[in-house]
C-alpha cells in the first residue's frame, strides 16, 4: 500500500516536474552578450515562436538586428538589413534596424517654435534636422533592456535640452514576438516639459532576404490615398495631394520599381519614394490601422504593416550607396531595402495643420506599430 503511493506520488511528481519544465507557452526569449559601448553592456535579445520565426535586437539603439521568417516552402531566411556585430552599427549612416528620435524625419532648418520660444537643433541634412540630430540620438545611444517573457522592453531617458530639444522624455520601446507571426513594437514616454516627440522604427526589409539584390520587384499596397509633397530639401510643402494620377498611387498592388524613375518632380526630389503616405483612417476593433502591405512573389513572404500612428514614411533605400557592407559581407546597394517609417508627418512642430506632435507634461505618449510576416 506505501509503497503504491509512493509509486503514485513519485509518477505525479515526474509529470509535473515536466509539465513545468516544458516552456509554457512560445514564444521565448533569449539573452547573450553583445559587446560593450562606451563602457555599457550591450545585450542581444532573441525572440523566437514556434513557427521558427525569430527577431533579434538589441539595447544599441534599440537596434532591430535580424528577422527569420520562413518562404512559402518553410525556408528561413533573414528579411532586414544589418550586421552580425555591434561594431557593424558605429556608425551606422543609413540607421539600420534602428529605433529614430526624439523627431523622426525632418524638422526644417533646424528650429521650431514652442509656447512663444524658439528651440534650436544641431542640422544633420543640409538645412534640416533629420532623425533627431548629431550625438545622442535614439539611434545610437544605450537604452536599459528589460527582458519580457516573449519580448524586450528598451527604456531611454533623453535628458531636458539633449540634441537642443525641450523636457526630461522617458521612453520605453517593447518589441514583442507572437505566435502569429507578428513583431509587435509599443511606444511610450512622458515628459516633463511640453516637447515634440515622434519616434519610429527604421528598419529596412528585403523579402527575398538580405542582400539578395534590390526589392523592385517587391509589390506594396499603401492604404493611402493622400500623401505630403515635399519641396527640393525633402520637407513637406504643407498640402495633402491625393495619389490619384501619380506614380505615389499604390492604392492597389504595384511593383515597387514600376514607376519609382518616372520623371514626376516628387520622384525626382526624393531620388525614388522618399514620401510620407496620410494612411487612411479606418481603424480597425484594436484601434491599428493597416499601413502597407508588400509581397514578394519568388518566396511568397510577405508584410503587413498596421499602426495607430498617422503616417508612414515610404523609402526605398536610394541613399544606399554600396558602401555599407552588412551580414555576410553583403553589400547593400542602391534600393537593396525598403523602410515602412510609420510616424507622424514629416516636420509637424512646423506645420499647425498637421495633426500635433506635442506631448505635455502628465500626458502619455502611446503608439503601436505591428509588423506581420506570412508566405504563400
Ligand atoms: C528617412 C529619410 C530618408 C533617409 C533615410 C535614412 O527615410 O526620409 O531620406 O534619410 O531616413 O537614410
């Protein structure tokens, strides 16, 4: 009789003994170091789900290093250009995979003016400020990394007058994997002096896979159907052009190179798409908004873009010169990636019209962009 119970305890004990140590649910996460910048560990975080689809990044700019995700055959590869080390991103001139603020996108000449003050930046774009200035910029400063259970969250305190900008501003940026092959990435901050803010993630896919040539014959859809011409410095002229009848018109699915060298002086400007697309606002129950959706037709893979925020910068790499040599000594040409920035118009502390991007103190910042992958 003792001895079946102990037999029974003992069998009870092993099942559960292993039904905890079987991961709970997928996704998971990983850690491993990744090098040091300016005396701070840099840690990089593996996110993985159960369809094999993984993404990497790290508290370096809050740097999107890889993402795995399977063709229409269960073939893996890596869709985002980057490097394999730390040292690959210092510098990083194209902000590859990064994470780009305190301003996304332009501030024109440098200035803008807030409660009756004028606020002057470093210029890093002919007489514009692009991507938040010179030094300490989100891109390539040390965020603290807290590992989630299937995610990362990548806090930053950008400190009050940091790259000429107003208010102490803590941000937090949580990329999270789901079991939907959906890389989800929040964005939040609050401030303690009204500041503008508008952050977005810069990374650059290829569908085909890294370095496997230029994304031309990527399909997208933008579900746009305005966008903001911009003037010969690429900021914006302040009138919302309906796509109609332009080259910008990816209402419905077209090849990314069918007309990106058409001589329509906004592709001329841009040197291809360099635009901010007015993403139309039908909402979804969750409040997300579908950005784009781009196919690409040799694997199948392909990505959808949804988002709160209302716009999104589509770029097609046109100042990649070659002279970035990434994973796998790939050398990423002109075109070789595509950038879905979403975030808030180009310039918007200089344009009223536009909807703001000014956060008060005791306000919270909130945005959301998630980025899913599928094949067929
Ligand atoms: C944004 C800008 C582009 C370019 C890239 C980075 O997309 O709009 O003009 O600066 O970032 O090179």
């Amino acid at each position: 009789m003792v001895r079946a119970l102990v037999f029974v305890f003992l069998v009870s004990a092993a099942i559960a003994v292993l039904a905890f140590d079987r991961p709970a649910t997928k996704p998971s996460l990983q850690t491993q170091p990744f090098g040091t910048h300016n005396g701070k560990a840099i840690t990089l975080y593996t996110l993985t789900n159960s369809h094999g689809v993984e993404v990497r990044a790290m508290n370096y700019g809050g740097i999107i290093v890889s993402i795995r995700v399977p063709d229409r055959n269960g073939q893996l590869a890596d869709v985002v250009l980057g490097h394999e080390t730390l040292e690959g991103y210092i510098p990083n001139p194209p902000y590859l995979g990064a994470i780009v603020g305190r301003y996304a996108n332009r501030i024109a000449n440098g200035t803008f003016t807030l409660d009756g003050k004028t606020y002057t930046l470093p210029k890093n774009d002919g007489p514009n400020t692009l991507h938040g200035g010179t030094t300490r910029t989100f891109d390539r400063v040390v965020w603290d990394g807290e590992a989630l259970k299937n995610g990362v969250a990548f806090t930053y305190l950008s400190k009050d007058g940091e790259e000429g900008f107003p208010g102490n501003l803590r941000i937090k940026v949580t990329y999270t994997l789901t079991e939907a092959n959906e890389l989800m990435v929040d964005y939040e901050a609050t401030t303690d002096k009204a500041t503008p803010i508008n952050v977005s993630q810069h990374s650059y896919f290829n569908l085909a896979g890294e370095g496997n040539g230029d994304i031309l014959n990527h399909e997208i859809m933008i579900n746009a159907d305005r966008f903001t011409p911009v003037d010969k410095n690429l900021i914006p002229t302040g009138e919302l052009r309906p796509v109609k009848g332009t080259p910008l018109d990816f209402t419905t699915p077209t090849r990314i190179g069918a007309r990106i060298d058409d001589k329509y002086e906004q592709l001329v400007l841009g040197h291809g798409y360099d635009h901010n697309f007015v993403i139309n606002s039908k909402p979804n129950q969750n409040g997300m908004k579908l950005a784009a959706r781009v196919h690409e037709p040799t694997s199948g893979r392909s990505l959808e873009v949804w988002t709160t925020q209302p716009g999104v910068q589509f770029y097609t790499g046109n100042f990649l010169d070659g002279s970035v040599v990434g994973k796998q000594g790939h050398i990423y040409k002109r075109r070789y990636g595509f950038c879905l920035e979403t975030q808030h118009f180009p310039d918007s502390p200089n344009h009223p019209d536009f909807p703001t991007t000014i956060l008060k103190p005791g306000e919270t910042f909130r945005e959301k962009t998630v980025f899913k992958f599928e094949a067929k």
